[in-house]
C-alpha cells in the first residue's frame, strides 16, 4: 500500500460519500433518459431570455477571466437589497459560499447547530472541517427556530444554521420570528440564514435584518427562482467584515465570466423572475391536486417544490420514489425520519406535471402491492 | 468591536491580501479602458469556435445543475490522454483543485517546498491551510529541480511544487527531467505538477509518467492553450486514490453545465488548438523582436507570454510597467527579485501586439528619464 500522498487526518478520516447523486448518474444506470427531471427543485421555467442571451454573448468572450471582485454584480446586488457593496460576497453557489463560511469559522471540535434533516451539503462541509455538529428535531413540518435556539444555549456553537423557507418540507416562517432569533443567540454565535427558495415565497418570509448585523449572514442563489442552477451564481449578505473576510480563502478567479454576465442580466430582468413566480404557484397547486387525488397529503409550500404525505413509512415512501424513478420521473425524498414518509417533487412545466400525474398511480399500487 | 463571528484562529491570523488584482480594478481606477490586455496569459485568439457554440447553446439548459460527476468531459480527458476517467477530477480551475489538493494534505505546521517567485495562488493556498512554505531560488531563469529535491529531502514536505513550463519566466525542462524527479522524492512527498502552459509548449516538455503513480499529481487547463480562462475550468491526473479523495471535500456540484460543455467540446477541437499554437509561436517571435528592438532581452518562452529583461534593477522594470500601464497596456511582472528585473507581456492578435510595440518605447524612456 503506498504512503504518498500524506493526507491530514482529518481529510483520512473523511468517507468518500457525496451529499446528493446527480439524475444523469441514475440515467448512466439505468440507461435511459427520465421524462420529467423533478428532483433537483430546478427550474423548468428557465432563465430570463436577457440572461440567455448575456451569456451566450459572454460566450465569445470568455477567454478573459472573469473580475475577481465580481465588481458590477455586486454593484447590482447592493442596489437591488438596498445594501452597499461591500456588504456582498458572490461565490461559487451557495454551496460554495457555505464551505467558505465554515473554513472560516469551525476548527476541528467546534460546535455547529442545525435541523436534524436540513441541508446535507452544509453538514458535508461542518464534517468537512472537522466541526461537530448538533441537531435538533424539526417541529412537525418547521425547522424549530426556539430548538435551534435552546441548542445555541447549551453548545455555544460558532453556526447555528436555518433555512427558511426550508428544504426538503417546504415549510417557512414569517421573517420576523427569524429576526427575532437573533436578540436570543449567545455572544459569539452567527446564525446562517439559508434564503435560497426566498424568491419563492410569501410576502414577509424575507426577515428584516440590517445588512450590517454582525449576529447574521443570509445565502442567496440565482438557482431557484432564477432558474440557474447549473451557472453556479449565489450570494452572501452581511456585515463588511465577515464579507471581507471570505477575500482569505475564497477562489478568487472562481466565477467565470458568463456566470457574471447572465447573473447581472438575470438580476435586471424581475419581470421574468415574476413570470416563474407566478408559475411556480400554477404548479405548486396542480402538484398539490394530483397528489390530493391520488390519496397523498400535499404539504403547503413556499418553495418551487411540494412535498407530500405518503401516509406510511420511509420503507413505503423509498417505494413510491422507486417507482416514480422506474417510470422515468426523477423525484427526491427527505434522507430523515420522520419526513422520509414523504417524498419531494419540484415544480415544472405541463408536460412534466402530467407526466408526473401519469406515473404515480402506477407507483403507488406498486408501492402498495 | 463586535465577537461574531469567532473565526478560528487559522482563519483569524491570515492576511486580506489578494494574490492577484484583476485588470477590471485597474480600469474603474484609471477611468479608462486597456487598449491591449497582455497582463494574464488569457488567449486573445479565443476559445474554438465550436466551444462558443456549445456554451451558447448550453445557456439555455442552465437550469439544470451540471452532471456532479463530469463524466462525459472526464470520459473524453481519459480517452484524450490515453487514462482511464478514474485517473481524472475536474474542477473549478487549477487555482480550484489547488486549493482542495491542499487542504486534503496539508494540516497547520506541515511543509510545502516551491520556488521562490512561483505561482502565487498555490503559495496563497498553503498558507490558507496553515502549511509552512519552504522556497528554493530558481536556477537562473529556471526552477530548479535539483533544489526542489535537495530541500524536499530535508523537510520531507507533503507537496512539492513545480511548474512545467514556468510561470512567470517562460522556461520549461525536458519531461524526461521532471519524471526523473520522481525517483528522488522522500516517501510520501506528492509532487504537484503543473502543466497550465503544457499545450503551448515544445515537443516532449510533457514528461512521460504512468497516471497510476501515486507519487504524482499533473493539473492542466482549458484557460490557456484552450482560450477558455473565464470558464473555469481545470482538471488533474492522478492515481485513482488520490481522485476519488477529491470527492471528500471538492464542490460536488462546482463545475456548471456550460462549463462542462464547453470544455468537452473545446477538447473535440483539436484544429483550434492547433491554430491557436501557430498563433502564439508568431506572437512569441513579434514580441521578442519588439522587446530586442527596444534594447530589451526577450527570454525563450514555452508559453503563451513573452518575459522580457528590462536590463536594471526591479524598481526600473516597476517604472516600465506602470509607463506601460498608463499608455493602456494591461501587463505584468514577475514579484520576486532576481525575476522582477523583468517584464511579462502575454502574447495576442496584431492590434495587440501593435499597442504594445507602440507604448513600449515612451515607457522605457519615461522610466529612463
């Protein structure tokens, strides 16, 4: 057995598994393309044609690396919140960010506070960096904002993590109970406020919270309402010093030139973004009919996915979820009980949604069968 | 002053300090526009044309994250190579799988053995992580093999860095020189071969070495030769243990679908390539005669720059640089003395090349005068 490389022990003691199994690693299985791609929570509207079009313009240009400050988009973003520039850290998606924020914060044996069931990627890389983490349960469908809480108390913990709306359930709190944790975390303690699905959801469900707090960050993405998750675009808000401070570890060249441009042209172009919100909600309701029809419990959403009550177990929901993917509808589920009784289906266009309304009875009797 | 967040103390002890400013900084601080922009090795003969159509396309599906596992570019970089895709990470730049390659061996104290005036990024790195460098001076305008090994069997370093051909000074070895360092290393030092600048260089500058050897890690890029440097895009060749333990802690869905794209099929374009590699032996050939027509000393390049010896100390090539600057030419220096007698032009199209031949001699004079 060879000795070289030398890895550090905490990077020996890491496993190999990854948070997520793409849908092309399925197809590559099973040999077949899936009709409907409903798992990944993307968005089947697309992106606003202008972004299209600064990207492929981009194209052509891409031989430039792209600005290191990410100067115009930060511009853009800082007038869009309200915020300066410097409150604003862009990075390679918010899992980017995510890996960032925990290299700067959690040692080997710090504390990290998060929902038992919330975000695998941002307990990949707590475990990453050798942080340990501490979970709490949901309540019901909710992330449990005086949970996470009362675990900050007992374990002081550099993170306390919330994402809200949440994912896989769905669920979201009004702004103001997010904003009210702040005055009840200890001295010391940042809370990362996942905001990915936020274009998505009610009115209210964004908190309001200075820019400058020092007690918070907030994560944004051009992924979901956007509609661009394959351009690798998220955001970061917060105090200028915890934004600076990214500036000593980040990839500096790491966002590419049309990952700038289509995020800028993206972030003009609100009228499109209002068009895919008003189709997420067209969608939101069909998933919720087809799966009141079919026997299975819709969950209210804030989010560009519903997630549904099978009304057993995980054993009955990973069936159901097997049979959807055999018939080519690519779907997730919760990894956690008790919310791996349901399973996890993303927003999409007609033909997706009734190849969607096709394929579950036929998955559902087998499940049950 | 505000505790949160607690940063660790690694994170706390490192500079803000950048390793490179961007050109864009430099124009929003002049006000003005470079006329030629030879400061970053970017290709100014632009990436395939083919690739401009497959980014261009794949805009349009960038709803969809990109395939997390890249197999189809990893499966065509194995076949390009002659490997097997196990033997293949791709990742967001070299300056990217750098810095995962480090953290995966680099633990706070352990050493690290580069060349004083090396690549800054990978310096930038280590530091990150804590590892303590160990420089060696260049042997003239060359890194310096026999050093790299004489101070590795010293430390016993975790990496050993050299870059094949060099940057900033444009020399290269014979591959048969760096694949005969292998059998010199201590036990368990890795040594990271970069080869950005390989597919612009001579004949046998790529050392002949079996992927499997796990003595090794060789980093290559479509930024170069491939003209894509604002897509972000590296990867490396490695021993399948050594790959898959990029999986521990790489952002597994980093690389975007448009990057992915249009790489595989800047590789499919073998012809761009070619042409772009007769481009830049013209461009190296006008650039040295400008430079000696100036009374400057162009050095022999395997690259895609031209770096050129001033003839007096490093404040006086400061002054040619910053009178380059003034006149709208984007270019660079080396930042380590002895190197920093010199200058670093990147080659590119004629009306580059033009500017440059035609700001070039009010420069020297100014920083004569």
């Amino acid at each position: 057995m060879d000795q070289t490389p030398r890895y550090t022990p905490l990077a020996a003691s890491l496993p190999a598994s990854v948070p997520f199994v793409g849908p092309e690693t399925q197809e590559r299985a099973s040999g077949r393309a899936f009709t409907a791609r409903l798992g990944a929570n993307e968005s089947l509207f697309g992106p606003s044609p202008a972004a299209i079009a600064a990207m492929a313009q981009a194209a052509s240009e891409v031989w430039m690396y792209g600005d290191p400050e990410n100067h115009d988009l930060r511009a853009a973003l800082a007038a869009h919140h309200g915020v300066r520039p410097d409150n604003i850290v862009v990075g390679e998606g918010i899992d980017g960010l995510l890996g960032y924020l925990v290299r700067l914060t959690v040692a080997p044996g710090d504390a990290v506070v998060t929902s038992d069931g919330a975000y695998p990627t941002f307990n990949f890389h707590v475990a990453g960096f050798g942080g340990v983490l501490h979970k709490v349960p949901y309540n019901g469908n909710h992330e449990d904002p005086e949970a996470l809480l009362s675990c900050a108390a007992e374990r002081r913990p550099k993170l306390v993590y919330i994402a809200n709306p949440d994912n896989p359930m769905g669920s979201h709190h009004p702004g103001a109970t997010i904003a009210a944790m702040l005055d009840h975390l200890p001295e010391g303690t940042l809370l990362v406020l996942d905001e990915a699905y936020i274009d998505l959801a009610p009115p209210g469900t964004a908190a309001v919270i200075a820019a400058d707090d020092p007690r918070v960050i907030r994560l944004r993405t051009f992924s979901k309402g956007y509609g661009m998750a394959g351009l690798r675009v998220g955001y970061a808000i917060a105090a200028p010093g915890l934004i600076s401070a990214f500036n000593k570890v980040r990839n500096h060249f790491g966002m590419g030139r049309i990952a700038q441009a289509g995020a800028l042209a993206a972030l003009r172009d609100q009228v499109w973004l209002a068009h895919v919100q008003a189709e997420v909600a067209r969608a939101r309701a069909t998933l919720s009919q087809i799966a009141t029809a079919n026997g299975l419990t819709p969950l209210p959403s804030a989010t560009n996915f519903v997630t549904m009550e099978c009304g057993r177990d995980g054993d009955f929901a990973r069936a159901v979820l097997r049979g959807l993917i055999a018939r080519g509808i690519f779907a997730r589920m919760p990894f956690v009980a008790p919310h791996d009784r349901c399973i996890r289906v993303s927003c999409g266009d007609a033909a997706a949604l009734a190849a969607f309304a096709e394929a579950l009875p036929a998955a559902l009797a087998e499940a049950r069968g």
